[in-house]
C-alpha cells in the first residue's frame, strides 16, 4: 500500500482541522471564538433629503384604524393554476384621518358680539384624509405561484411586483371602508367641541358652532 505524500496529505489535514473548527464555532462549541459565518446588518443608506415643506391649516379631529384581508388572484385563462398563476392573502393594517379644512372660513365665518361674550363660527364639513397603511402591522401572509411562475422567478427582477399590487389594493379598500362609517360626522363634533373650549377659555360665554 502506497503512502500519500506528506506534501499532498498536508493540505487535506489542514482543510479537516479547519472545516472541525469552522463547525464547532458555528454551533457554539467553542466559547469566546468568532463564528465566522454570522452576518451582521449594514445600513447604506442615503441620507434623508427634505424635498418641501407644506403649510397645514387642517384639524384632524377623528383617526379610523382598519384591518382587511386581501386574497387576490391572477388566473391564467386556459391553463390550471398550478402551472400557471399567483394567488396572495395579504393582511392589511392602515388608519384614515377625518379634518376640517380650516383655511376655507369665509371672511364672515367667525362673529364676535361687541362686548366679546359671544361668538358664532361656521366650518366647512369635514373630508377623510388619504388612506395610510402601516407597515409595522401589514404582512404577506401567504403567497400560491404556478409552475411558470416559480421559473420565471429565476430571470425576473420584479419580485416584489405581487405584493406591491396587494399593497396598493388594501389601501383602496381602506379607503372606501372609511366612506361608510361616521368619521366625518365625528371630526365636526370633536372640532365643534375644540372651538368651544378654546373660545370659552378665551372669556367667551356662548360659543356656536355650526357645520355648512
């Protein structure tokens, strides 16, 4: 039986006591060493730019928080879906904000008595902010792809296409929820009570306000 020479057996020994060593860090086996295959997260990011900066004259009086469950499919029209077709359910967390437009009083919205004991204000009926949806509580909850999807997958970039579809739909359907509660009837009356505490600290004895 012929031995291996020592200059060839060298490299392999030393490729096993590495690999033994590289294992038994992985697994913690060796206090105070390094793993060295333990990643570590790196934020490149850019740094934030202010683009623009709005003046706001609203008063949000009302938040609606909301839940929905997405289940949206994309069917191929001859061919079954486990070969090809997406199916997502997508759980969406947003809120709409309700507010009163205050920058449309009119120049005769606000009436002031002459000895400053009673004022009148008219406000604008309030409208419902753009739906916002909170990320921190929205998730993909499960995703079903076709046979050519999955290959597909392999030479496209547009991964995150699905989600950002399910996304955009959980938004609008929050959106349209919020129309059919009462939160704009809700922002008025918590404005109406807003305007009536700050002119009644104001030293005024009666405060109306109304809605038009």
């Amino acid at each position: 039986m012929r031995r291996v020479p020592w200059y060839l057996s060298l490299p392999i020994t030393l490729a096993v006591i590495a690999a033994v060593f590289l294992g038994a860090a992985k697994l913690g086996w060796l206090p105070g060493v390094v793993d060295p295959f333990e990643e570590r997260t790196v934020d490149r990011s850019q740094p934030v730019v202010l683009k623009s900066v709005q003046n706001m004259s609203r008063y949000t009086a009302a938040t609606g928080n909301f839940q929905v469950v997405v289940d949206l499919a994309q069917e191929a029209k001859f061919l079954p879906s486990a070969l090809l077709g997406t199916r997502s359910l997508y759980v969406g967390a947003g809120s709409v904000g309700a507010y009163v437009d205050l920058s449309r009083l009119g120049p005769d919205a606000v009436k002031v008595s002459e000895d400053r004991r009673t004022a009148s204000i008219v406000i604008p009926h309030a409208q419902l902010a753009d739906a916002a949806l909170d990320v921190k509580r929205s998730y993909l909850f499960s995703q079903e792809r076709g046979l050519f999807d999955r290959i597909g997958d392999f030479f496209s970039s547009d991964s995150g296409e699905d989600q950002h579809k399910v996304e955009l739909l959980a938004v609008d359907k929050i959106q349209q929820a919020a129309k059919d509660t009462e939160l704009t009837t809700t922002a008025e009356n918590n404005t109406k009570a807003m305007l009536t505490g700050l002119l009644g600290s104001l030293g005024f004895t009666s405060v109306t306000v109304t809605v038009a």
